[in-house]
C-alpha cells in the first residue's frame, strides 16, 4: 500500500481527474495549497506599491492506493498534469504501515479498495 501525494497547477486538476478515472483509481483527497519552487514567484504592483508574490497556488491531491496501482496513478497524474513548462508540479510515494475502513472495520489492501 502507498500514498501518492502529488502537487499539481488548478488548471491542471480536472484533466488529472479524468486521467486517474481512465486508470481505475477513483479515491483521492483534494486540497488547495500554495508553495514555491523553481518558479520563484513573480511580483505585482497594487495601489502603485510593488509585492512580491513567491507562494503560488497548487492543488494538492492524496491518493492511497495498492501497489499494483502505482505506476497507473502515477502515469495518470504525470499526463494529465504535464505541460512541459517550469511548475507542473511533483509527485511524493509513501509506503503505507497500515489502512483501517472505519464504517467496516476491514484493514489493509481490502480498507484502501
């Protein structure tokens, strides 16, 4: 079992979404985030006084899979979040110690799904 946490631009999320559906992998936790990398921001003037903008927004996806879905998450997110420019974003895998379904009780691969 692994948790993918990917980190990808907000165009970017229904075109990920549609990916991870063609590749079976329906669950998954969306959040808005904000963070900087190679991109360094950018800077804007408001009311004639100049800002400096380094947090850009992301959305933050989790996905808790079974290892023989991986690679297909995995390869889902890389084309639907891929344009080629700095800032598409990362992906993170985690090995999951242990998964319980709360409503059932069930644990391990059978609680992911």
């Amino acid at each position: 079992m692994k948790l993918i946490v990917a980190y990808v631009q907000p165009h970017a999320l229904n075109e990920v979404k549609q990916e991870l559906y063609k590749a079976e992998v329906y669950k998954m936790s969306v959040t808005n985030a904000m963070g900087c990398g190679q991109q360094k921001g950018y800077t804007e003037q408001f009311r004639g006084v100049e800002m400096e903008v380094n947090l850009l927004k992301k959305v933050r996806l989790e996905i808790a899979v079974n290892d023989n879905f991986v690679k297909p998450a995995v390869d889902a997110i890389i084309k639907g979040a891929r344009s080629g420019e700095i800032g598409d974003g990362k992906i993170f895998i985690f090995p999951i110690e242990e998964c319980i379904r709360i409503r059932t009780g069930e644990t391990g691969s059978t609680a992911i799904g």
